[in-house]
C-alpha cells in the first residue's frame, strides 16, 4: 500500500516535470526551432487540426521555419493559423511554402519572457508540492485504519519528502537552462 503510494506520487510530479518541459518549449526564444508550431491549431475542412498533421514543418535556417502544406489550397489557411496564433510571427508565402522568420528578441521582451518563465516554474513547483500533500495525506489515512505502523508511516513520508526535493531540483535545472537560452543573443 505504501508503495503504491509512492508510486503513485512519484508518477504524478514526472507528469508535472513533463508538462512544464512542454510549456517551456512553447516560449520563443530568438532561434528558430520547429516545436514552436506544434500547438498551432488550423482549420482543415471545418476541423481544428494540429499544424504538423496538415504540412511538414521544417528549419531553413537558424531563424527561418519552413511549412509547406500538403495541399496547395490550405497555403493561405496555414498562413492565417501562424499569424493569429499568440506567439507574434510573421509568416510570408513563398511559391508553395510559408516562410516564418523569427524576430530578433529585445532586452525588454526577453526579461518579459523570463518573468514568464518562472511563473511557469512556479506552477510546476505547486503542482509538485500538491501531490506532495495528497500522498502524505493517503499515508496519515493508513495509519489511522490501522493499516501500517507509525514508524512505516514516517519513513514513507520521508520517502515522500525527497522525491519531492528532487522534483523541485529538476523544475528549478529546466529553468535554469530556459533562461540561459532566453538570455543568449
């Protein structure tokens, strides 16, 4: 039981560390990489579809984003979906391909984006400290059914306590490099 309680927490603050790893994919940074356009959401045929499943993404340089859609007529509707989407791009079509240059980031947009950053982390660091507390909460439950031993119990938290030390040490490491990325020029 115990175990499946570690188990369980232990699961949960990796899905955490997942999901801030994703969301820090999604903040820009002055390179160009193809992630960026992942969650970009077009309109295929009245259907809100994911942009890699109706073009190929690709880099044409280390600021430029290639997509060339599949087919021809969805050229314009790729075009709007990147320029409506909320990450501030330009695309340009050219022939059969959309050209997205990444602007140039400012010192005052970066330091917005690290703000952003770790306002992230901090989410990842709560998400973390919740399960925490559920997991402590299920242990002081068993102890009270009678179900393990007090000294069981304390051990369990303890076990608790460190993989939530090191979950928090990995959300503050992909901060850490998010930020460095950010401020590079």
């Amino acid at each position: 039981m115990i175990d499946d309680v570690k188990k369980n927490a232990e699961l949960k603050m990796h899905k955490s560390i997942e999901s801030l790893k994703i969301d820090l994919g999604k903040i820009r940074t002055g390179r160009a990489h193809t992630g960026i356009l992942d969650h970009v959401m077009v309109d295929y045929y009245g259907n809100p579809t994911p942009l890699p499943q109706v073009a190929n993404v690709t880099l044409l340089d280390g600021r430029t984003i290639g997509v060339a859609p599949w087919e021809k007529k969805m050229i314009n509707v790729v075009e709007k979906a990147i320029r409506d989407c909320d990450l501030g791009l330009n695309p340009a079509t050219q022939g059969d391909v959309v050209r997205v240059p990444m602007p140039a980031l400012t010192e005052e947009r970066r330091r917005d984006l690290i703000k952003i950053v770790k306002s992230e982390g901090e989410n990842a660091k709560v998400a973390v400290r919740n399960v925490r507390r559920d997991a402590n909460n299920q242990l002081k439950d068993l102890l009270k059914k009678k179900l393990v031993a007090e000294d069981q119990e304390r051990k369990a938290q303890e076990d608790v306590q460190k993989l939530t030390d090191r979950s928090i040490a990995d959300i503050d490491k992909a901060l850490q490099v998010k930020e460095v990325d950010l401020m590079a020029i």
